[in-house]
C-alpha cells in the first residue's frame, strides 16, 4: 500500500501529491468522493446513467482543473460544485428535447433487505423528493442526505445563505405535504 491510499491522508495531501504528477493520489480522491458526487448527480438529474457521466465528467474536470483548486479549501465542497455544474449542463442540453425522448429514470427505490413496510416509507420519500423542483431537490440531496452544513452548500450552488435556508425550508414543507397526502 503506499502512502496516497492510506486512509489517513488528509484531502489536502492528496491534492498536492497530483499535482506532483502522483496519479494514484487522485484515485484515492475519487474513491473517497465517488459514491457521494454518484449520489447528489442521481438526485440531480434523475436518470442511473446520465449521473454516471455526470460523475465521471466531474471527476474529469477536476483533474484537469486541479491547478485552481485553492490549497486550505475542502475538497468535497470543490467537487460537489464541480458535479452541480455538471449536472445543470446536462439539464440544460435535455430542455431542448421533449418529454418522450428523455431516457427512462433510474427506479430510486430501496435495496431488498428492507422490510416491506420499510421499503414503502423510503419509495414514499424519494418519490417525494424526485417530484421536488430541481432546485429544491439539490439542497434536500445536499443538506440531508449529504451532510453538508449551509455554508457549504452555499459555496457548492452560489447562492447567498438566505436563498439556502428558504429552499431547505420551502422543500421540507413540500416533503411535509407530499408525504401526508400519500
């Protein structure tokens, strides 16, 4: 094992060993960021594969663009909005073509080991969740099932913490109603 794949590297590290020309410290990177940049693209953009490019294209660029990765900033928060970016190309790519030429969605139900009751309480949700506006449904992926704190998410999606604490608040209130309905 050597020392870029340890896990206690810190992210900092591992981006100045790429940038001296260690490839397999990005690769320790993107196994660390992998599933959660997965995760917030299939939340975004509601397709299985279409998430898969957008995360690899994320990745893609921020190898590329490492040089601008400012040295003291998070890691995950470049990335994040790396892949938010990403995502919104894409949509906005996918506007120009109607509603029957746009693949099929990737079924967000939950894995078989959940009981069945489970198994709809977390269909509920993630119904309930895909059918939130876009941008509704980046902070919901982000704050909660991301973890990310709301000045992170500020920095992610350039927007002024007000506009964050207001689409959290209007999106929960959203889930509130769907899932009372349903």
């Amino acid at each position: 094992m050597n020392a870029a794949s340890e896990p206690g590297i810190d992210d900092g590290a591992l981006v100045a060993a790429a940038l001296a020309g260690r490839s397999d410290a990005f690769g320790t990177l993107v196994e660390r960021y992998d599933r959660a940049v997965y995760h917030l693209c299939i939340r975004t953009m509601r397709d299985g594969e279409e998430a898969r490019d957008c995360t690899q294209e994320a990745f893609f660029k921020a190898y590329r663009s490492l040089r601008t990765f400012k040295p003291g900033a998070r890691f995950s928060t470049w990335i994040f909005a790396i892949a938010y970016h990403v995502c919104c190309d894409r949509l906005g790519r996918r506007k120009r073509y109607s509603d029957a030429e746009l693949p099929d969605r990737a079924d967000p139900a939950p894995g078989p080991a959940h009981v069945a009751e489970r198994n709809d309480e977390a269909r509920a949700l993630y119904e309930a969740i895909d059918a939130l506006p876009e941008k509704y449904r980046t902070i919901i992926t982000l704050y909660h099932l991301q973890g990310k704190q709301y000045e992170e998410i500020a920095r992610v999606l350039d927007l002024p913490m007000g506009t964050v604490k207001t689409h959290l608040f209007r999106a929960k209130e959203q889930l509130r109603k769907a899932l009372v309905t349903s």
